[in-house]
C-alpha cells in the first residue's frame, strides 16, 4: 500500500466543521448472516439536533479529508482549545464520526461472498477479487461449481484436494505471490491465521496483506499506557514515524500490533512493549486485558474484519518511551481529557486507535451516562464480528 | 411475588455439579427484529470439551435447583477451595452459566406480541396476558382491531384517545391496578419511564412490577465497591435481608437500584449509596460510571428486558459499610479472586448482579484472553437491546 494512499485517508491539520445528519433505527431491520449490522443501527436511535450548527462532521467520506501533516503542536493545541462538555446533547458526536470512519461500507456487504473452509464462514471475498482468483482453479472452487447449499446459494471454497493446514497456506501463498502487489499491496511477509473465531481450530495461514481481501478476521492487541500525576491519568501517545508505511506521521497508541500466528496475546503485548516503546518486561507484565472492540470495513475489494484486545498499562511518573524498531517519531504524555479532544475534533489518530482510546474513556468515566448517546457509542465500538 | 418463588430461583449449598453441552453458533442464523440474539449464539463458536467430567453444569432450569439458604461461611469456605486455573479450556464455563441464567427463554419470543407506542416498539405482551389486557378496550387497542401492519403482522398499542404521558399513565396504571396482585405480583407504587431507548422521549410511566408484563426495557444502576489491600484488590459485597421480598439472603453488590423516573444515573448512585450502604456523598461523587450489561429474560408472562449502568467506587481501607433501609443482612470485603470463585461455583449471588461482577473482572484483568471463550463471554454480557 502506497504512502500516497495513506495521506488520503485521515490527516487532517484542523478541526472537523459542519455536523452531518444521524439515522435513527430501524427496530423492524432483519439483520444478516454476516452476524454484524450496518452502522446506522449502532447510532443514536433519536437524531443529534441538527437545527444548530457545530465543530464536528460526520466525515463519512474519506476522499474529500484534506491531506496535509501535522505536528505535535498543532494536536496540543487543538487538545486545549476550550470545550463545551456541558452540552449533553452533542458531546459525544465527535466520537461517532471516529468510529464511523473504522466502520465503512457496510451497505456493499452483498457484493462479497462468503469464504468458506470446512463448512465455517473465515471470511468473504468480493464478486471482483473473485474474478482474479479464477485462475487458480486447483487452490479455489468456485460457485458455478459447487449446488446452490451456501447462504446466499454461492460461496468459495478451497479445493477439497487440500486437505491440511500446510497444503492450504502453501497453495494459497503460492496464489497471494502469483498476484503480486498490484492486486495485493503491501505484502509483509507475516502470516495470520484463518479461523472462524478466536481460539478456535486454524484451518490455515495466510499473508498479512491478504487477510483484508479474503475478509478474514484479523486480531491484534492495542495497549493504552497511562500515568497516574495528582490523581489525574494522562496517557503515553506515540506519533509514528513519516516513513512508516501505513499510517505515516499520525497518532497512535503507546503499544499496539496485530496478532500473527503462534503467540498468545499477553507475550505479544510484552514483545510490542520492548520493542515500540522499550518497556521492559518486568513493567509489561503488569499489563492488564481490559476487554475488546471490533470493527468491519468494506474499501473496494477489502473487507477488513478486526478484532483487537485492548490492554491498560499504569506506568511509573518516571517512565519514559523509547521506541526501538524505528517505527515511532516521538511520545508525549497528554492528559487524558486532551487525548479525548483529539479524538473528537480531529482525525490525527490512526482510525483504530479512537476505537481503543474510547473503550478507554468509557472504562476510565470519561464518558458517563448522561450524554446523549451513551449506550449507543458503546455498542458501537464491537461493531462486526468480535468472536 | 412470593419470597417461595425466589428460593425456587436460585439458592444452593453447594458446587454445581455434571457438566452440559453447548451449541455451535449458526453463521447461517438471520436474527429477528427485536435486535436480540438467543443465547447460543454467544456461547463458544466451539464447544467446551465434553469428554471428561467437570464440576460445573449449565443449569438451564432453575426448578431443579436445591433450595437450600446459606450463611457467609458457605460462601467463602468455596470461594477459599482450589480452582485450577491453569485449565484454560474450562475456567470460562462457571461464567457462562451464570450470563445464561439472565438470559432464559429466547426460544420463546414468538409468543409475545410487540408492544407500539407512537410507531416505535416500547416493549412485548405475552398473547397470553394479552387476554387479560382485552377488557380495558378504552387502553389498550388490539391485532384484529388493527390493519396487519407489524413485523409480524400483529402488535398491541395504546387507544389513539390517550394522548399524553399522563393520560397514558393514568390509564395503563388503572389497567394494572384492576389486574392486581394476582397478574402482577410485587406491586411497588414506583414509576419506570416507558421509552424504546435511553435518552429517546418518555411515552409515558409504568409500575416497576408491570415492566416484565408489557415486556418494557428497565434501567438499573449497579455498583462494584472496592478496596485495594497490598496491591490486591477486594470487592464490598453485600448480602440481602431474609426479610427482603426479592432474592432474600442472596449476595448482592455494595449498591444497586432501579432507575426510576426523573433521576439520572449518577444521582442515583448518590442516593442508594447513601440508603444502601451509608457511603456520604463525598465518597460517592467519585464512583465512576465504567460502562453497561444488559440482559433478557423470558419467564412465563414476564419479558425482562433490562440494562445496567455498571459503577466502579475505589474506598478508602477504613471504610465500612453501613446499611441505613434495612435491605442488607451484613458486607464483608472478599478478595476479587474468591468473589469470582463465588460465582462460578455457586447460584449465591442475584442473578444479575454476576454480568456486572463478571464486567468487572473483565476490565480489572482477572479475565484474560488466554482463557478459551474471552470473547463469547465478553460479548454475552450485552444480550438483547443495549438501548
């Protein structure tokens, strides 16, 4: 994935401007196999007001984001920039705009279909992908090919010939490699592993890169680091660094990676704790699970399905971050109620970052039950299939 | 309702014992209008090994319970006895019990009928006690009477007549009081806002004891008091009057109430803590409002759609509890890890009051994803409309 791609997603150097409209829920909606709804039914089932005008978009698009950088200071300073957290009835729209912006597309969910292996649904493919996957005809059965038994009468499937885990992820690597970047950018070289939920069997194992074209779940773990000063938390925010290759340049967690195959989530928390901030083991234990948050993002032929378990760290006043792998520009610490309005006026988060850093507000009573929408920004933050 | 009926419910002495099987989740299951999903469809996608005997059972009917009371010593003599939690396949399964326990009856919606005011479902009415509804003809208005219009071609309303919340109010709370202690048992003389969602405008007000008859959503606020003892933390926890009608001599949260008509959450807490357990109100302004459960349970007439706000209150090692209503028999402070214990091996506690403990557990990293179901059970602490 092209550096260019990420500018245009989500940098933005000012405040959101001019609030959009909310649907209310359709109680009568049937919802799908696909065991997740549209984002619409995660929204406040009575509309925000709309008849007053306010700092916030519901930026629904990505394409229309203006491009440009920012830095520390341009964050600080929006973080300060006075709020008006009193007003109950609009608070909380900011944080539905983020987490809109990880839940997109969920109207061309008719457009994938089901990927299926040992008759469990791993993921969906889109009707285009499809097409470059005809080729491979000794890797992939296709619907034509099989009777009208799926859900929808069509879904794909690996070849029956391919019987075990090594046999599907070589045959399947063979045709991820054959398709090359131009259909699959980014290619990483790390494997994920195919599952219908967590914990269970892994059918086989598949590129990083891939895993959002085969609509398989990808799992990862995101850790909020936070210190304790006079009683107010503040939280450890890493910028990334301008040449990382997803996500240049913007805000991130103070510890996350994605989950690959073969290492359980607490040693992986603690390998990310050494090498992106240089926490040492004897303070990365102390992480603590907290829970988790999903979401399900259709862009063109990708269908991205993650899961990612959130851990809070409480560090020592004295702790400083040091990034090890090059991956980071610079921390700051940042009182927790400014890392909030960074989140609900900007878009300098990485997208799955305001997912996490919410999770946390809510955790932490940072969002409490009197603001409007309560309930429904909770619920929205494991939209899709968190299993 | 009779204090018979509740020891019926869910008192034993003793480890629960023969383990059940679990169902598969169908990826195929499309979910019905009313947003809720049966309870196997949040039980491990793959089942918890059967093969070998375990000390815990799935307990779907509560009328096989033995109806034994216990004391404190009961309770802590299990909550001391050796788990093996090193057993990651298993450890989850106490839980799960538990959150099944809530949620009884999802098979049986077809037997109730949508309950619409104003065009949106505010609750279900069992065909049932639809009958004993059919004779307040100026109240109520009912399917034959009505165009096939509904999501099922049928729901019960209000008589167009009944304009006003007071209006509506005055005529259903007549209804109520002519079907009596015979229909609705328990009846408090206290008022629940009839809504379709948290925030959304009040149709009117309905006696608490009649919001399971019209299958109308009720909201509670629960609090998790806490100490932390040598970096080890240690939950407050209550145990009911005898003398109380609902779930006497059970184990309870420090503090717990309904959510009546008028009063917002935080207040609310500031209040019970002060009825409940005499925590004075500069205590209490700092528990902090940490998320939300939600359950529903289908049990004879009765549809209890219910939604918790779950509170978090850090004490100070010097306090203790008081009781100032006469509801609670007595506290002791049990360290997090027994209180778990507690729930996983016995029925002790008010059903509900597990998915908060067990929401605790969850963000206070007691449970981990190591354990198999991490996310079956994290997901199923939110069933039916979290709204």
């Amino acid at each position: 994935m092209t550096r260019h791609r990420y500018l245009n997603f989500v940098l933005l150097n000012k405040p959101e401007t001019a609030m959009g409209t909310v649907c209310c829920i359709s109680k009568f909606a049937t919802l799908s196999y696909v065991r997740s709804r549209p984002f619409s039914s995660f929204l406040p089932s009575h509309p925000f007001p709309s008849t007053t005008s306010t700092n916030f978009s519901l930026a629904s698009s990505f394409s229309s984001s203006v491009t440009l950088s920012f830095t520390w200071n341009d964050a600080i300073g929006i973080s300060e920039s006075q709020t008006d957290t009193q007003d109950r009835s609009r608070y909380l729209q900011g944080f539905f705009n983020k987490v809109q912006l990880c839940n997109r597309g969920s109207e061309k969910q008719s457009e994938f279909l089901p990927f299926v292996v040992e008759d469990h649904i791993v993921g969906f493919i889109h009707n285009g992908f499809v097409e470059h996957l005809r080729g491979f005809g000794d890797v992939f059965v296709f619907p034509k090919e099989k009777f009208n038994g799926g859900p929808n009468g069509d879904f794909v499937s690996l070849h029956p010939m391919l019987k075990t885990a090594d046999e599907r992820t070589s045959a399947v690597g063979y045709v991820v490699q054959q398709l090359g970047e131009e259909r699959i950018p980014g290619i990483r070289n790390e494997l994920y592993p195919v599952t219908s939920s967590f914990g269970a069997p892994i059918f086989f194992s598949l590129e990083r890169a891939a895993a959002p074209y085969f609509g398989i779940k990808a799992y990862g773990v995101h850790m909020n680091g936070y210190v304790e000063v006079d009683g107010q938390k503040h939280l450890w925010i890493g910028k990334r660094s301008d040449t990382k290759q997803t996500y240049p340049g913007m805000l991130d967690h103070l510890v996350a990676g994605g989950l690959p195959h073969g290492i359980d989530c607490q040693e992986n928390v603690i390998k990310e704790c050494e090498e992106e901030a240089g926490i040492p083991r004897s303070l990365s234990v102390k992480a603590i699970p907290v829970g988790a948050v999903s979401y399900m993002d259709i862009d063109g032929y990708r269908y991205k399905r993650d899961v990612l378990f959130c851990y809070d760290l409480k560090l020592p006043k004295d702790f400083i971050p040091n990034n090890e792998d090059g991956e980071v520009d610079s921390f700051k610490l940042i009182p927790v109620r400014q890392v909030a309005e960074v989140i609900r006026k900007t878009q300098f988060f990485k997208t799955n970052c305001s997912l996490v850093i919410i999770d946390f507000l809510f955790r932490h009573g940072y969002i409490t039950p009197e603001y409007h929408g309560y309930l429904d920004l909770l619920r929205s933050l494991r939209i899709g299939d968190c299993s």
